[in-house]
C-alpha cells in the first residue's frame, strides 16, 4: 500500500466508533450519511441501531468509490455488527475490503470486564468498559480511548468542545455542536444538535482533502 493509500485507510476508518455501563446514549435510531470528498459525493454510510432484550444492537455498511478523470482510483467497503450492554462494547464483528486489502476483527466479552480482540495478529484482551468510534452515542465525548473497529486497535484519543455552527442536514441548515476526537492519524469533528443527535463529521485526508458525513 502506497503512503498515500495509508493515509486514507487511516482517515477512513478514524473517520469511517471507559466508564459505567450507564446507557446514556440513544435506544434506538437509523443514521444514513452522504459521503463527500471535497463536497463531491463518493458513496454512503449507514447505521441502525434497535435494542434487543438488555443489549444495544448496532449494524453499518459503509461503501465509497473515488474517482479521477472516470476512473475508480480508490475503494472503500466496511460492515459491522456490534452489540452494546449500557454504554460497554460486548461484541463486535467487522469486515473490511480497503482498496483491495481485506481486514477483520472479532471482538467478544469474556467474562464482567474484558473484551478479546481477534485480528489477524492474534487475539489481544482489553479490559474495563470500552467503546468503539460511535459517534451515534453522546458518551463518546467523555472517552480517552477507542476502538478501531476496522483494525482491531485500541486508540487513545483526547475529546473536547471545539464551538459551534451550521451543518447541512437533510438539505437544510442546522445549527450543531462540533466536538473535534483528537486521534494518532488526524482530528475528527463530529457534529451534534442541541438535542445530542449526531448529524455529520468532519476529517482531512491525503492531500488536505475534506471528507464529510452529511445526514440524509
């Protein structure tokens, strides 16, 4: 893979998401996104999320093409499925196609506090409660460590309020809270309304260009 290719996997997926299992977040809720490069469209992510029982179901297809002068320079495919008990990750199963390079992980709780991390480089346990890069759950924004769910890799990451303004939802404006998740790669701003619900994101990518979510 290319360094510019590297870039763009690590954008993608910190951009393509510990405490108590208080159930803070939304119990339900379906999310489908624009994705723009440049505030052209490259593809779509979506999101459903339904409780089953005690647990939090959440499942996302992501699909996006890049293009120069016609031609597809760049692919991008991603689906998971994860299950939540309150605000804690309990299982995960993701599968990546990245421009040719296949990924997946397999995460289970083991036992009250432990979550095994199954990759290609083996199984790693991660303990205490855990969250993915969910940007559909507020709680995201008291973390200091996530999990990459396309990678299988736990980030540390640093979440503060960075202002405010209008976000494009749904083809109007609307007025949104930016909260930038700083990560190794490169911040990520994640857009919410007064009423905590996630309505777009902001990243750069290779060559200084704007990858944005815009709800549809």
């Amino acid at each position: 893979m290319t360094k510019n290719r590297r870039v763009w996997a690590l954008a993608l997926w910190a951009a393509l998401f510990s405490g108590a299992a208080s159930a803070t977040g939304p119990a339900s809720g379906e999310w489908s996104f624009r994705v723009l490069l440049d505030d052209s469209p490259i593809g779509e992510h979506r999101f459903m999320l339904a409780t089953a029982g005690e647990d939090r179901r959440l499942t996302s297809e992501a699909e996006f093409s890049v293009k120069l002068l016609g031609v597809t320079v760049y692919r991008y495919r991603h689906s998971a499925n994860e299950t939540w008990r309150g605000d804690c990750l309990r299982q995960l199963v993701s599968k990546t196609d990245d421009d040719g390079t296949p990924e997946k992980v397999d995460a289970k709780a083991v036992g009250d506090n432990t979550l095994a991390v199954t990759t290609a480089k083996g199984t790693q346990p991660v303990e205490g409660c855990v969250m993915s890069f969910a940007y559909w759950n507020p709680t995201i924004r008291r973390q200091e460590r996530l999990l990459n769910s396309q990678t299988g890799k736990l980030e540390a990451v640093q979440v503060a309020r960075a202002g405010s303004g209008m976000v494009e939802v749904r083809g109007q404006p609307v007025e949104a809270a930016r909260w930038r998740i700083a990560t190794p790669a490169q911040p990520i701003d994640v857009w919410y309304t007064a009423q905590g619900e996630w309505v777009g994101l902001d990243s750069t990518v290779s060559g200084g260009r704007k990858l944005s979510y815009r709800l549809k």
